[in-house]
C-alpha cells in the first residue's frame, strides 16, 4: 500500500492552520497559478506571483457567495465521487488548507488536492480536484462539454502531476449545476445537476507537462532567484 506521507519524490506537509498554510505557499507555485505563468489566468499574471515568492505580497481575492458555496460543498461531493466509485480508496485531505506537497528537487513547486485516491486493482496512487461549477451561460457550458477542460483548470490538474511525480494522473470531478432563463425572468431558474468526472492521464500529458515545469523552472532560476521582474505581457 502506498504511503502519501512517505514518496519517493515529493514531500508531505502538513500546517496546524490555513494561515501557516497561506505562508509557505508564498514561497511556491500552486495549481492556481500555474495558468498566469502561462498568460492563461483572469485573476492573476507573472507580476503577481514574483511579488508573493519575493516580497510576500499575495493578491488578496475577496470570497464571494459562489466560493463559500464551493467550500461548504467539498466534502459532500467528494463524498458522492467516494459513493460512485467503490473500486477507489479516497484518502481525504486532512483540514482544509492544511495539507500541500513539494518537489523534493524542486521545493519551490507545490500542490494542494483536495485529496488523494489509490485505485485498489493496480495500487496506483491518483490526485482528486473537486470543482462546484454554475453554468448560466451558453459559453461557460460549452467550455465544460465533450470531455474537455478549460486551460486554467488543466493547468491546476497538470500542476499536481509535476508536484507529485507519484501520481498517475488526476480526476476533476465537477458538480455542475444547469440553469436557464425562463421568459421573463430576470433571474435564471436551477434546471439540474450532475457530476461528471474529468480524468487526466499523465501518459496523455508529457509534452505539456514538461513545457510547463520548463516554465516554472525559468521562472524561478530568472526571476525571483536574481529579483528581476517578469516582463509585462499584454493579451490581446
């Protein structure tokens, strides 16, 4: 049986609170950034990153209703995944916050699933991602259909790929929650919802892995470690 606390090439962290966490978080990079490294994210970019890892100045980002409603739903659909799939032994992050993994030869490359599962018939060692997704617009529903993900959340999963060489690959199980809008209505109405599991294969992501570790690699061995900041880049 596999022993997460004790890997190969990652080490196991474990904080006594969300702010010991938040701390060294400061000095990594996370699945939630990786995209802005990319140019791909809408929240954060390279500038605000270099200022975490250098200064320790993270980018505050106020909760807002659809947040707390993910963090209060976490447990109940990892619950539903656990329920759906007896052929997995789901090992549960310990607290919220509390728990983050680094590249043993890399420390300055982290992740934080939202926990871990081995698949009993192979003994493999998997990474979970739970996402509370609403889906109002026609554009947000495309981008979640045909299997696929959009960019900043495959960017998050093949973040734990490169944190955690261990795993062999991720799934990001999605409780989406449909809504249209009825005639005359302001508002839209919750139509359904469903959970659907994304699977993130390492063997499918090679390429890509390596091009974003490359990335992270410069980033860290040119800009914060000499104190340069990252060029601007406007999108277009």
């Amino acid at each position: 049986m596999i022993n997460y606390k004790e890997l190969e090439h990652s080490t196991f962290m474990r904080f006594k609170s969300e702010a010991d966490w938040l701390k060294a978080k400061e000095k990594t990079i996370g699945g939630s950034e990786v995209a802005a490294l990319l140019n791909k994210s809408n929240w954060l970019t390279k500038d605000d990153i270099y200022n975490k890892m250098v200064y320790g100045k993270s980018k505050k980002v106020s909760e807002n209703e659809k947040m707390s409603k993910g963090k209060k739903a976490e447990k109940h659909i990892r619950t539903l995944f656990t329920l759906d799939n007896p052929h997995y032994e789901v090992i549960n992050q310990p607290t919220r916050g509390n728990w983050m993994f680094v590249r043993k030869d890399k420390p300055y490359i982290s992740c934080s699933p939202d926990g871990l599962f081995i698949e009993k018939k192979t003994k493999e060692l998997w990474g979970l991602e739970i996402k509370y997704i609403d889906l109002i617009k026609n554009d947000d529903k495309e981008l979640w259909e045909n299997d696929t993900l959009p960019e900043h959340y495959l960017c998050q999963v093949l973040q734990y790929l490169i944190a955690m060489p261990e795993l062999k690959g991720v799934i990001l199980y999605a409780h989406k929650k449909y809504y249209r809008f009825n005639e005359g209505e302001k508002v839209p109405t919750h139509t359904h919802s469903e959970q659907y599991p994304y699977v993130v294969c390492r063997d499918d992501y090679l390429k890509e892995i390596a091009y974003i570790e490359s990335k992270e690699t410069d980033f860290y061995e040119n800009n914060v470690k000499l104190r340069r900041r990252p060029k601007t880049v406007i999108r277009f």
